[in-house]
C-alpha cells in the first residue's frame, strides 16, 4: 500500500498528458484507494454495482467515478445519479435504460460504447454493424439525456504485441468511421478509451485517450 501513491505518480509522469488515467481500483479497499488519491489524483474505475456503491460513500465527493464492467440494465440506475461516466455502454437496450433514468433525474449521462475488439469470445460489445443499427434507428434519435463520448474496448490479453496493436488498430478505425459518418460537429465524441497495465504503452501509440490503469497502480488483485 505504500508504493501506491509512487506507482501512480511514476505512472502519470510517462503518460502524455493528453491521455487521461482511470485507476481501475476494483477489488481494492477504500485505505488503497485514498493512498491513490492523497496525490491528487481523481478519476477512479470500478466493475461492480456494489462494490462501487458500498465505496464510494466511504470516499471523497470530488471522485469521478466511471463504470468500465458489464453493467445490467436494472442496476443502471442506482449509479446514474453520481456516475461521471459508464465506459462500459455494450447495448442499445442498456443505452435506453441510460437515457430513460438519466431522463427522470434531468441528467444527461456520458457514455463510451463497448466494442468488441478482442479474438477472445465474449458476450458484451457492440460490432461496428450493431452501432450503424443504432445510430440509425429512431429510438436513437429520441436519446436527449445521454452523450456518446467516444469508443471503448479491451484487447487480447496475450504477449503478441502485433495481434494487440491490431485490436487498437481496429478500435481507432471504428472510431474514425463513427466520428466521420455521425459526430462530425459533434465535439464530445472525442475519446478512445483503450489500454490496460500490459498494453497501455503499445495503445497510447495508435491514439488512446483514456488509458485504464488497475494492476501496476495498486499491485496484482488477490
Ligand atoms: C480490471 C480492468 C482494467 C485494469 O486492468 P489492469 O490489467 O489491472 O490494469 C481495465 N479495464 C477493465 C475493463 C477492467 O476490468
């Protein structure tokens, strides 16, 4: 626990600064996660509703907070009402829950949408067919109350550097084709929120904004 606030400073002094850190502090008590935040540093990540919620009452106001796991649509509202963003938007029937309880609090919620980039298989993500379906369809049309901010994805976890700078590869392409095709004037849609504490450096070299940081700030998850 001592290291933390150095792993995070050493950390935060080789990332541009152009690049934001969510120190993903899942698992981690909230001791750990004020040793992080003792440095000034504020956005914080977490993968679970509870485990989110039993925290942060225990932690400053001043946290951001972003949701980066699966998240079910009937849990989204409980989060809504402080989250600063939910990376981990994998659905069009999720984005609707967002946007209705967002609605009902007069909150507009900032969103990235989960893509699907990695060769492992995995149930959660959008394609890029399944956004086009999105953006295209009426319903989106009617979503006042959330903010589409940019693309989020997770790649391959394997030491083949070439496989995992392809996936970010991929996901900056996704970006590009949505930001040129549906966000043109849209200064929002702006982030690519990729990069973990064993692909970070290879995924801030082909464009990640938003890198999401757990095992090297905080030690291995027991
Ligand atoms: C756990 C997690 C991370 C951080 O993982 P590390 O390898 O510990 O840096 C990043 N993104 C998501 C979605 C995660 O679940």
């Amino acid at each position: 626990m001592t290291d933390i606030d150095k792993n995070i400073r050493i950390l935060k002094d080789q990332v541009p600064v152009s690049v934001k850190v969510v120190a993903v502090s899942k698992t981690m008590p909230v001791e750990h996660i004020m040793a992080a935040y003792s440095t000034g540093h504020r956005i914080f990540g977490e993968n679970r509703v509870h485990e989110l919620l039993s925290k942060k009452d225990h932690l400053p106001s001043d946290i951001e907070w972003h949701m980066i796991g699966h998240l079910q649509s009937k849990k989204a509202k409980q989060i809504i009402p402080f989250v600063r963003m939910i990376q981990s938007v994998d659905s069009q029937k999720l984005l609707n829950v967002i946007n209705r309880e967002s609605e009902k609090l007069g909150l507009v919620t900032d969103c990235l949408l989960q893509f699907h980039i990695a060769r492992e298989e995995s149930k959660f993500g959008f394609t890029f067919e399944d956004a086009v379906r999105m953006f295209e369809s009426t319903d989106f049309m009617n979503f006042h109350n959330i903010r589409i901010c940019g693309v989020m994805g997770m790649a391959t976890f394997t030491d083949d550097e070439t496989a995992v700078r392809k996936e970010f590869i991929d996901l900056r392409e996704i970006f590009t084709l949505l930001k040129n095709k549906y966000f043109l004037n849209d200064p929002s849609f702006s982030e690519i929120s990729m990069g973990m504490s064993g692909d970070y450096k290879i995924a801030i070299e082909e464009g990640s904004t938003i890198i999401r940081i757990g095992s090297i700030i905080f030690g291995d998850r027991i």
